[in-house]
C-alpha cells in the first residue's frame, strides 16, 4: 500500500464511535485510553494498521485476563499499556526480520498521518510541537507520551517499561529539556 | 517535576492523540459483547502440568476411595464377592504407590494423610469390614 492510499483511508476512518456513558469501566477505559494506547503502539510500531492491531489485541488480552477478577479501574491504563508493550515486543521476537525493519525505521517518520488531532486554534504552534516530539528518541518520546497521554505516574511508566523510575523521570526531563530547545530555536 | 517545564507540559497535554480507527475500536466492543468464558480453565489446566497433575490425581483418588465405599451389589457372601476385588486391589497396588508419589508432590495436604488414603492395609480393612 502507497503511503498516500494509507493517508487517504487515514483521513476516512471515522471517529469515536463507542458510547462511553452505557457500558462497563471496559467501555469506559477505551473511550478514555483508546486514542493513547493508539498513540503508544504507534510509537513502538511505525506502521499504523499494525498498532491498530496491537491496540486491539492487547486490550482484549488484559479484558480476557482480568474481566472476572476484580481489578479496579484505576488499574486499567498501566496494565493496558503494558500490554500494548508486550504485544508490540512479543511480535517482534516472532519476526526477526520485521524486528530489524521497523528498527531502522524508528529513528524517521516517513509519510505518516499525524500523531494528534488537527488544531483549529494555533495551527503553527501545534505543527511545531509534533515535529519537536516526532525527533525525539525513541526512548524518551515513549516516556514522554506515557506521562502526558497516557496520564500514568513514573511509577507506572517504570513498571511498563522495565526500567527504574529514576530512569523514567531523567527521560522525562531530559525530552521536555529538548522539546524546549527545539521549539526556542524554532521561533527564534 | 521542575517548574520550569509547566508551561511545556501544559501546552503538549492540549495535543490530542490522533483516534484509535474505527474498525478496531469496533471489533474490541463487538468482542466484548461476548462474556469471557470458562475456556482459560482448561487452558490453565494444560498449560500449567503441575496444576493439571493435581486434578488429576485428586480426582483418581476421589474415585478410588468412593468406589470402596460404596454398598456391594450382591447378597453374596462377601468373601465369595470380593474375589475380583481383591485382584484388582492387588493389581492397583504399585499404582497407588505411584499416585501416593504424585500426591505428596503436589497435594497442599500431608504426606500422612496421603499415605493413609493410599494405603493397601486401609482398602484392605474397607473391604474385610464390609
């Protein structure tokens, strides 16, 4: 598939379509993480039909797993997440060959649809923002996109990515460190 | 967090994630629909050999002491009757040796109390007291 056939069915997907008022803290938790679990997997997979997939999977995977033991809601994001981790890793131990190639392709953004929603208001600033965040490094744009949308703590973040939470909140600051230099030395 | 960063972190969390596309939103509620069903049992139960040599031997061993339990079927005398049964008492013996072993490897209960309801000289007592 054409990068712009893939921007095309891109631009017709429809948007949310679940009714998060009727269902279950399942119903729930997509309606509020779906769009950053989506995010996430497309952080991790460079090709979105397959973080759609991801997505997918893993949170069926953790509904499967935990829908009749009790967890509570609070819990859901990290262990979504997780999941989301685990499925893009566990994929790619089963493709070398895949693996290598969405290696290399993970420090550039080809002809991809935007991370975020367009922005009516402040269209410049919002362009530059994704830019900035799109060359961050890997790592710290994971870390980066699981505090700020996936709305988890470092502790979380640690949790999910198998890392110290020292370590998290050093990525943290060091991607906010350098979306501020870039976005100075982009209006100056 | 430093302070220094608030008016970054500020501006980013206005950035809204681009949406999860529809037809994987809508095969996660279409599958959702469904109840989780009492398949991962069994999938437990294979998947985790301790687990499933557990049940397994529970439920041998619960088979075996309930079939000595239960009434003879004839009005025959019982040392007339009991015939094949104590053949295939003595034929279950290493079995239940074997299933003692098992037991004790994985059963929360004693040892002890493995042992005595293995135990030939019990089956034996069972079926002479009867």
């Amino acid at each position: 598939m054409t990068s712009s056939a893939a921007i095309s069915i891109w631009k017709n997907v429809s948007s949310v379509t679940d009714d998060a008022t009727a269902g279950t803290m399942w119903h729930r938790m997509l309606h509020r993480c779906g769009d950053g679990l989506f995010l996430y997997a497309r952080q991790l997979c460079r090709n979105d039909a397959d973080a759609a997939d991801v997505v997918q999977e893993a949170f069926l995977r953790v509904w499967r797993k935990h829908a009749n033991n009790g967890v509570t809601e609070p819990d859901l994001p990290a262990l979504c997440y997780a999941a989301v981790r685990y499925a893009v890793l566990d994929g790619q131990r089963q493709a070398a060959r895949r693996r290598r190639r969405e290696a290399a392709a993970g420090e550039t953004w080809y002809d991809q649809p935007p991370l975020f929603e367009p922005g009516l208001e402040q269209a410049e600033e919002h362009n530059a923002l994704e830019a900035a965040v799109r060359k961050l490094p890997v790592e710290q744009r994971e870390v980066l996109t699981l505090k700020i949308w996936g709305e988890l703590t470092f502790q979380q973040i640690a949790t999910v990515t198998d890392e110290s939470p020292n370590t998290v909140a050093s990525r943290y600051r060091l991607a906010l460190a350098a979306l501020r230099l870039r976005l100075e030395r982009g209006t100056s | 967090m430093n302070k220094e960063f608030d008016p970054l972190e500020h501006r980013l969390s206005h950035l809204r994630p681009a949406h999860l596309p529809a037809p994987a939103r809508q095969r996660i509620l279409h599958e959702m629909q469904h109840p989780v069903t009492g398949h991962g049992v069994i999938v437990w139960l294979l998947g985790h050999r301790a687990g499933f040599s557990a049940a397994l031997a529970g439920a041998f061993s619960l088979a075996v002491v309930v079939g000595l339990h239960s009434p003879p079927r004839s009005t025959h005398p019982a040392s007339h009757v009991d015939q094949p049964v104590f053949a295939a008492s003595n034929a279950l013996s290493p079995s239940l040796a074997f299933l003692e072993e098992r037991l004790t490897a994985v059963s929360p209960i004693g040892a002890n109390a493995v042992a005595a309801l293995c135990s030939p000289s019990m089956l034996t007592n069972v079926q002479n007291g009867r």
